[in-house]
C-alpha cells in the first residue's frame, strides 16, 4: 500500500460507524411510529378522535387531487 493511497480498513469503519448510526436511526423511528400508532389507535376518546381526523385529512387531500368530470354538452 502506498502512502497516499486508500485504506480499505479505515473505509471498513467509517462503513461500520455509518451503518450503526442508520440502525439507532431505524430504532428510533421504529420507536414513534409504535408511539403514533398507540395513541391513534387507541380505544379512548382521544385516540379515536384522532384516527377520525386523520381519516379526514386523507379524505381532504385525496378530493383535492380529483377532477370534476366533463360533460359531453359542457361548453
């Protein structure tokens, strides 16, 4: 190996250091959405209103995207 050249060893370990910084990212993500979904699952008052809002918000963003039909006698 020359002096200036790459190291595949220090490229394992950075790829190592990276990887372990991904899996506590995929943890913790993993950890909201177990919270999101307890509390929008949830058989209390609260978490019920919440699903019905996001049911609503689905609703909302799905009509915006729909066209209104065009007759055959429409100017």
């Amino acid at each position: 190996m020359t002096a200036g050249g790459p190291d595949p060893l220090k490229d394992a370990r950075d790829l190592q250091v990276r990887v372990r910084a991904l899996q506590a990212l995929l943890e913790l993500q993993r950890w909201q959405i177990e919270a999101l979904s307890k509390r929008l699952y949830s058989s209390e008052p609260g978490g019920i209103a919440a699903r019905r809002l996001l049911d609503l918000k689905r609703r909302e963003t799905q009509t915006r995207h729909l066209k209104p039909p065009v007759g055959m006698n429409d100017p």
